[in-house]
C-alpha cells in the first residue's frame, strides 16, 4: 500500500527531532496500550494484521496522532470488526457481556528455509505497489542491492495481514548503496539494509 505511513525518503517533513535522554513513554496510558496490544496476541489479533490496520488510518488524522494513538486506533479498529467489543464498550469503557473465547493458535506448518537467493547475490527490488499491506518500502521498489543473509521462513505479510492464506518465505537482508535509493549527494559509504521477503526480490544481473 502506498499511504503516508511509508514516509521513508519523503521530503517536506522537516528533520527528525532527537530527544536527548527520551523516556521509553512520555505518558501513564502509552504503556497502557502496550499491555493491551501484547494481550491480543496471538489469541485474536496477529502482528500483520496489526500494522495493516496503522496504514488504514486516514492520512490527516495519522499525520496528527502520536506513536501510540495509531497503535490504540489501530486496536480499536479490530476489537471492533472481530466482534471482540462493541463501539458502545469503547465509548462508556464498559464490558456489555462476556469477553470472546480466544481464536486456537495456527497449526505449525512452517517449512524447512530453502533460500533461492545466496549471500553476495545481486538483487533487485520488485517495482510493485500493491492495493493491501506489504512490508516492501516504497524508496527500494526497483532498486538494486546484494543479499548480505537469508533467514526464516517467515509468513509473508501482504496475505497473511488478509487473511487471505499462510506463504512461508525466506526473508533477506538486503544492502543497498544509498547512492542507489537517493542518488548522486548521498555518502558514496553509506548503504541501507532491507530485511525483504522473497516474492520482493528477482535477480540482480544484468540489472
């Protein structure tokens, strides 16, 4: 999805404030959703489904939230649609009946890794833009890099934030030179790593 979450390498933000000696929370109720975040999971809300969510908040009002107002919207959002409360409950923060059973957890069908790309292999980023929720960053869709490692399998995020089916798939970390993502101004040194799903990548040579 392209939407304001994914701001890496967006410009007119202004720079990032650094906050000298800043606290993990700024205020009581932060590490109240956190509990709450943590206590969903994984019996009735997983972590992709989670973050697919974040992206669906609009785009005036994610500008304006905090860090943990998107989380506390995000879990709002879901509590909702999976019948787990009712907006009533949320606007009178009051129980109207018994809380769900918890969903069982998934079965462990995870794979054996079978990486089809090697470290030091030349790679590049797939220029897609898909409709729902991926973990592929904007800034390195048709960009080259060179795979540093493989891990995993790992559940690929853009169908299991649907719900749409379970794909086990390596997951790299990918070096990209930041002359590569932002051009000739950038720190010939510098590079950026990318931890990238398989179905991301396609073969670097000749690129």
């Amino acid at each position: 999805m392209n939407g304001i979450h994914d701001m890496g390498g967006m410009h007119g933000f202004g720079p990032v404030p650094v906050e000298r000696d800043e606290p993990v929370f700024h205020a009581s109720w932060e590490r109240s959703v956190v509990a709450a975040q943590r206590a969903t999971r994984p019996g009735l809300i997983h972590l992709d489904e989670f973050r697919a969510a974040i992206e669906r908040i609009p785009a005036a009002r994610y500008l304006e939230a905090s860090y943990y107002e998107r989380w506390l919207m995000a879990l709002e959002t879901l509590l909702v649609e999976k019948g787990a409360v009712t907006p009533e409950e949320l606007r009178t923060g009051r129980a109207a009946g018994p809380a769900p059973p918890r969903r069982p957890r998934p079965p462990d069908d995870r794979p054996p890794l079978r990486p089809h790309f090697r470290a030091g292999q030349a790679v590049v980023a797939r220029n897609r833009h898909p409709a729902g929720h991926t973990r592929m960053p904007r800034y390195v869709r048709g960009r080259r890099g060179v795979v540093r490692s493989a891990h995993g399998p790992f559940l690929l995020p853009d169908t299991n934030a649907a719900g749409v089916s379970r794909d086990w798939e390596a997951v790299y970390a990918v070096e990209f030179p930041a002359r590569e993502l932002w051009g000739a101004e950038a720190p010939a040194a510098d590079v950026v790593c990318v931890d990238l799903w398989e179905s991301y990548l396609d073969t670097g040579e000749g690129a």
